[in-house]
C-alpha cells in the first residue's frame, strides 16, 4: 500500500476535474430525493486485525458512523475507553499498550525506592497527580458536522489533562521540573504529554514523581516499547518539528510560540487569544494546528480557519479535525496543487488553489450521500462557477460509499478516498 504522502503526490498529479472526465460520459445522478442512511459498520469488516483486540484490550463489534466520524467503544484491562473517529482511535490503542508498560515499571523495586525517596524530600506538598480517572474516557463535543453549519453546541470538553497542564507548570521553579520530568518521561514512551486519557495521565504523573522527586532512572530502553505506543503521538500527525516543541518547551511557552505565529500569519488579536483559551485544543493539538496552518505558506485566509475552530471545538474529537485537516491540506499545497486561499462556506474551509481548482480536504472517516453531502456539494459548485469552473477535487482521509463517488462522478467531481486510512484495511 502507498504512504499517505505518496498517494497524495499521485492523485495531485494527474487528478483534475478536465482529465477525469475525458472519455466516458458519466452516469446520471440518482434521484435527488433518495439518500443513503448511515450504516452502523462492523469493527471486524472495517479494521486491521491489531486495532481488534490486544493482550489488554478487545474492541467492541458495531461501529456506529456519523458527522463524518466512525465511534469506537474499546474495553479494556483499565475501563472502557470511547474513541471518537479512526485517528482518536490509532491513540487509544497506543495509549492502552503504554499504560501496561508503565504499570509494569511501578512495580519494579527501583521505583519503589523512588517513591520512598520521594516521599522524604522537600517537595512532597507539591505532589500533584490526578486521583479519580475513571474508568470511562469520552469526548464531549458532538462532532465534525458543526464545522459545516454557522453555529455549534457549547458543551465543553471536559479533561483531566487540563487540569494537570496549568497546575503542573507555571506554579514555581518545583513544578517547572516535575512538569519538565513528566514531558520526557512521555517522550521516551511515545505519548502525548498533555493526553486527555486520565488513565494515562495518572501513570505518566507517577512515573514524574519518582524521576523528579525520588531520582528515579526512567529508561524507555530498560523497559522495551511494543506493540503500538509510538502511534499514541503519531496517530495525530504530529511532526518531529512539533514533536520537539512539545518535549522542550513548557504549556506556557507554547502559547507564546503560537501566538507569535498566528499573529505572523495574520490572525487578529481578539481571535488569536480565542484559540489559545480553548480548552478543546490540549497544547499539543494548539501547537500542530498552528504548524499545520505554518506550512500553508502564502496561501491567504488562514486566519479564518483559526477563528472556525476557535468558535465552533468544543471537545477533542473537533481539535483533532481541525489538526488532521490542516494537515491534509499542507499536503496538497507543498505537493503538485499549491493553493491560494481558504474560503469559508459556513464554519468549514474549503481551498481555491492557484490553478482555479475548488480543493475540499477532508478528516472524515466515512462518507455516504446524505442530504448534507447534497447541501455542501452544491455549495461547492457554486463556488467552483464563481472560481471560473476549473474543476474540484475532493480527498477524505477514510471511506466513501460506492453511492458518494456515483453522485459525486455524475456532477464531474473527483473524489479520491483513503487518503490517509490509519486503522482500515
């Protein structure tokens, strides 16, 4: 199978609305009253066989699918974990496979000694670590579809790992090392620092306490990493620039770096402080959605993008869209279809490339012909007419139904699927 990069180099070289309907003429269109309903998909039919079952975790059967996301409900040795959409669940199994490593060096004698070390020293008042993770983890935002609508629902994101990042740093020299214990300690295993998994969270601030207070040697070596953590990071796309950031730099330098970018790329003020009070973005999601948006070099509108996603995320499932479909933009720009601008149709970007190309790049895990697929697709055309009807591309990271790539060929639409299908066969 091709890399998602190499499958994006291809299609964007000799993908255009001109050559893809050259020769046949296209079926026509189904009857436009008659849409699919959205199926409820089966995890064994859809999935490759190591994101089905672990040694410490077996992935429920039905899948339900909507708003552009497919919904994962994973037992496991520690709870039930929710998954919302195929890259939330690429680092959920990851973060399950990094639990069980880390449970297993809180029993080593080394860390015990640790901990009684620990406990002796002068900054034991300021041990903080999460005390009820629960055993459920789910987000509260109610999906991607908001981003095709003017307005979302305001239910907030609610997360542990928030109120670990602004306690753990910013509260004196101590918390600055134990945060900066914590960061490598999360480095080393391949996770997110700052992860909305409680679980994880309660784990990785243990292991902190022992390294930052009681001395403990924390070695990913001595304790070998396998099956899958290193995609608990990965799964979001996370560079080896935003990588970096995220292992050096502490929650409160982060927000200085993005909002030094964003306003460089022309975010106004008010909106540029809206984005980084979100609490839907942990500042990993912050500082990959700014990088993302960095590398759509020239292309102008950026700015419009951040005030969507900081308006209308309300949980990490709409973070993680805002972060992947960036970076499926970034992509198409430093491949063979540079863009000029972003243009908003409702809450939702949509690209004008140089050429006159109408670019739609989408984090969506599985897309059918319903009604709002009609709406948007009409929105579409109408900008590609106002564009001078140089043609449009669509490319989403997961599944299109065989009825969507009908109706989308019937209107000479390209429509490039698995783009970037992480967990599917």
């Amino acid at each position: 199978m091709k890399s998602a990069l190499s499958f994006w180099l291809s299609i964007l070289a000799g993908a255009s609305l001109s050559c893809f309907a050259q020769n046949e003429q296209p079926p026509a269109p189904a009857d436009q009253g008659s849409f699919e309903e959205l199926p409820e998909l089966k995890a064994s039919e859809i999935l490759k066989p190591e994101f089905l079952k672990g040694p410490h975790f077996t992935l429920r059967e039905e899948v339900p699918t909507a708003s552009g996301m497919n919904k994962f409900s994973i037992d496991s040795d520690y709870g039930v974990f929710e998954a919302r959409g195929n890259a939330m669940l690429m680092q959920r199994v990851g973060e399950i496979a990094a639990i069980t490593q880390l449970k297993d060096v809180s029993r080593t004698d080394q860390f015990q000694q640790s901990l009684v070390a620990a406990a002796k020293g002068p900054y034991n008042a300021a041990k903080n670590v999460v005390q009820d993770p629960g055993a459920a983890i789910s987000g509260a935002g109610q999906g991607i579809m908001k981003f095709m609508k003017r307005t979302g629902n305001t239910l907030k994101h609610v997360s542990n790992g928030t109120t670990e990042k602004s306690s753990s740093e910013g509260t004196g020299e101590s918390m600055i090392g134990y945060a900066r214990a914590k960061r490598q300690v999360a480095a080393r295993m391949g996770v997110d620092p700052y992860t909305t998994n409680a679980v994880l969270q309660k784990e990785l601030d243990g292991i902190a306490w022992a390294t930052w207070g009681g001395g403990f040697a924390f070695s990913a070596a001595t304790f070998p990493i396998g099956g899958g953590v290193g995609m608990a990071l990965t799964a979001t796309k996370v560079s080896n620039t935003v990588g970096q950031l995220i292992n050096e730099k502490t929650a409160t330098e982060l927000k200085a770096i993005n909002r030094s970018t964003l306003r460089a790329m022309g975010v106004s003020p008010s909106d540029t402080e809206k984005f980084l009070d979100n609490d839907a973005f942990t500042p990993t999601h912050q500082t990959a959605f700014t990088q993302n948006l960095k590398a759509l070099d020239g292309v102008e509108n950026r700015a419009a993008f951040v005030r969507s996603a900081a308006k209308n995320s309300n949980g990490e499932d709409d973070a993680l869209f805002c972060v992947l479909t960036a970076s499926l933009l970034g992509k198409i720009h430093t491949g063979e279809k540079p863009l000029a601008r972003i243009v908003m149709l409702g809450a939702f970007p949509v690209c004008v490339a140089k050429d006159g190309t109408v670019v739609v790049a989408l984090q969506w895990d599985y897309a059918a012909w319903t009604a709002g697929a009609a709406r948007f697709c009409e929105e579409v055309q109408r900008l590609d007419a106002e564009s001078g009807k140089k043609g449009i591309l669509i490319a989403i990271s997961g599944q299109a139904s065989p009825r969507l790539k009908q109706e989308l060929q019937a209107r000479r639409i390209a429509i490039n699927d698995r783009v970037n299908p992480g967990p599917l066969k």
